[in-house]
C-alpha cells in the first residue's frame, strides 16, 4: 500500500502544518481551502498564521514542489480533512464544513483511496461522513460501522491532532495518534499513512472510539481547569490568595491543580465538552458544569476590574471614569499565539464594553498587527478605532488601570507594573 499525493482539505491552524509536515517527510501535497488569499500566500511560501518553524517549513516544500494550494479538487490517494466544527447556539454541533468538504473532494475519489477526518467531532460523525461520500459517489462501494466482511472501494477513517499551538510542528511527528477506522481493515490503511510522518505510535482502534477520546482528552482539560477557575472565586470570597493555595495544595504528592485564568477558549477546550453534553445531556453532567464554570468566568473578570475602577475613582476624586484610561494586556485564548477563537480575554473585553460604551479601550496583544479580525464589540464598525486602540506594552504602562489576561512572555513581569490599579488573573 502505498500513497504518493495527499490533499489536504483546509489550510487552517491544524491543516497547515500538517501539510508541511507531510511535504516535508517526502509526501507531495495540495492544499485545499476555499479561500484564494490563503492559497496565494502558501503558494508565496508565506503563511497566514502564527507557529514557530511553520514558515521556514512552508517556503522549503513550496521550493521543493512538494506542497502547493488551489481552491479546486483534485485527484489524489488520499484525503485528510481538517475543517472547522463549531456549535450552534444550543450547542448542537455544526457538521456543515465537513459536508462541504465531502462535496469537494467526492467529484474526485477513485478506488483504493483513503479518507481521514481529523475535526474534532461528535461520535458517528465519521460514520457521516462515509453516507455522506456513498450519496455523493454511488458507484464507489464505503465502508460502514462494524460491517467488516463488506467489500469497499475507499477506505474511510477518524485520526484527531492531538497538538499544543506553539508545538504544532514537533507535536504533529512526536505524539501518539489514535487512528479509527469505520473498519480494521481501514485503520491499518490509514495507520500505514500516518507512520509516514509520525514517529508517534499509531494505535489502531474504531472510528468512534477515537471520536470519543478526543472529546475526552478536552474534556478532562476543561474539567480541571472549570476546579481551578472555581478556586479562584472561592479564594476571592475568602480573601486569600488562589496562587498560594494551589502552590501549597500541590505539594501534595497526588494532587496537581491547574491555574486558573480569564476562562478557556480556543477552537477545542471551549468547544469539544459541548459535543459529549449534546449527545447524552442526562449524562454528562459533570462535563456541562465545567463549562458553565468557565463560560461565566469573564463575567467575574469584568466584575473585578470594575472594583478595580471603584478604587482608583476613590482614590483620585479629581479623576471620572470618562478621564480613565483602561488597558487590557493579552488577546489571544492563550499565551504566546495569535489565535483569538473563543478567547475569554475578548469576551472580558466585550463584557466591559457593555458597561462603559463610550470609553476607548488600550489593548496590548503583541502576536496581532491589527484589531481587525477581532472580535470586539462595536456596534458602528466606523467606531472601531476611537473605542479601541492596539498599544505596546510600553505605552500601556501609563494607565491608570489595567488588567493581564494572557500570559505572554511578554508580560512576565506584570507582576512588578507600576499601575495605581491592577488586576492579574493570567498566573
């Protein structure tokens, strides 16, 4: 079995590197994604996004032809699909981006090829994915769950990343993957293709247990952070310090909490829980609390930094909120990336902006060039730049208020910034 083309669908956080990675382990792959901006730029051998060492990867298989996008399909032997699966807002997930993908790719498909999803999604979604390709291909043979003695024609299987932004690159060949397959004999093909580029183990199991342990590994994650967070507020009432207690509580030879922050965001903590509560909400209680936990944590943030201005205002009778200025350090849902997806910091920031419209906010994210992509609440976008303003660190440190949202390296010592009023809940 062998495969020579890849074509990956989706040049995303994940899709990108995964590209490059496999361009670089010898494989030649075309990129897919429906955004022509982003092919020219791959095809520049320019990236789109933050990660380190993805840019020199890029540009080297772009010079070696190994690696080049279009916006259009193509024939290949196999098909790695890495779309984005948000949620509605009732939490269902929306399985739209992967239907669109299948009506990409299935013009195309041959006997013999392999089909993975690598999105994050909610169990038998690969099981979709396969009607979804037989609907689309009639005259190709797929496989279906637990079928194994079913004769096919393209073998279809489920492998989640299982990367840290700002590790992508060493992760995505390190790390063990768990390969599903809606039949073994599709596992084995496509953990013959993973063992190309992975010195990870490549451990063969289901297609929907494999669905299933990605949503359990964001969930635990989410679980532990949710007690962290919940610490936090606790410690607050009390009027003791979180950090303390955690640090003493870990020397505990069995116990190791979590530091709390602004929340959880991203493209996977904030969003993967909801798929497991969605599927069996009589069950997964624990799970739903978590999150309910770390979605209303901004609101705390918020209420916090107002006290913040309460005692600033007391202190400076001279001074009105509408003379203040406000600085929030830190953008992104974590430290030292450029990705804002369902970043609590902005959703601290949004709350603010509710109760204070007519102030301009200082924000300092030094992973972002420009405002323009987040988003920040702004109900005429003609206001955008006298509401908020992207600062340096240097030119925020004159505030009279501020508040560290993201760990950046940037900001370590933000525990030393001489502001008269200043909130930390990023350590």
């Amino acid at each position: 079995m062998k495969y020579d083309k890849v074509m990956m669908v989706g040049l995303g956080y994940i899709g990108l590197p995964t590209a490059a990675v496999m361009a670089s382990k010898g494989l030649n792959v075309v990129g897919l994604d429906v955004n022509e901006g982003v092919c020219k730029t791959i095809n520049e051998g320019r990236i789109h996004i933050v990660e380190p060492g993805l840019e020199k990867l890029v540009d080297g298989a772009v010079k070696a032809t190994r690696l080049r996008a279009t916006t259009v399909a193509e024939s290949a032997d196999v098909f790695v699909i890495a779309v984005p699966t948000p949620y509605e807002d009732d939490y269902s997930p929306d399985l739209s981006y992967i239907r669109c993908a299948c009506e990409m790719i299935a013009p195309v498909l041959k006997k013999g090829d392999l089909v993975v999803l690598e999105s994050t999604s909610p169990v038998t979604t690969t099981d979709k994915l396969s009607e979804w390709l037989s609907e689309l291909r009639g005259d190709l043979r797929f496989p279906i769950e637990g079928q194994e003695d079913r004769a096919i024609d393209v073998n279809v299987a489920y492998c989640p990343e299982r990367v840290l932004p700002g590790k992508v690159i060493e992760e995505l060949v390190n790390n063990d993957r768990s390969i599903g397959g809606m039949t073994l004999a599709c596992a084995k093909a496509a953990q013959v293709f993973y063992r190309t580029f992975v010195k990870g183990d490549c451990v063969v199991t289901t297609a929907r247990t494999a669905e299933m342990v990605k949503l359990v590994e964001n969930s635990s994650r989410d679980v532990n952070i949710a007690f962290a967070n919940e610490l936090s507020l606790l410690s607050e009432r009390f009027g003791i310090d979180v950090r303390e207690v955690i640090s003493l509580a870990n020397r505990h030879p069995r116990v190791n909490i979590l530091q709390p922050g602004a929340g959880v965001g991203g493209h996977c903590l904030a969003v993967d829980p909801w798929f497991i509560v969605h599927s069996a909400p009589d069950l997964a209680k624990i799970i739903r609390t978590a999150r309910e936990v770390n979605d209303s944590k901004p609101m705390w943030v918020a209420e916090q930094l107002e006290k913040k201005i309460s005692a600033f205002l007391f202190a400076h009778p001279e001074k009105s909120v509408g003379t203040m200025r406000i600085a929030f350090f830190g953008m992104a849902f974590k430290p030292n990336i450029d990705d804002l997806r369902e970043s609590p910091a902005i959703e601290v920031i949004n709350l603010f902006r509710e109760r204070h419209p007519d102030l301009t906010f200082e924000v300092v994210e030094p992973n972002i060039s420009s405002l323009e992509k987040a988003k920040l609440r702004c109900d005429d976008e003609n206001d955008r730049e006298k509401l908020y303003k992207l600062t340096s660190l240097g030119g925020a440190l004159s505030a009279d208020v501020g508040v560290v949202l993201v760990a950046h390296d940037e900001f370590k010592n933000a525990r030393e910034l001489n502001l008269p009023q200043f909130l930390n809940v990023a350590w």
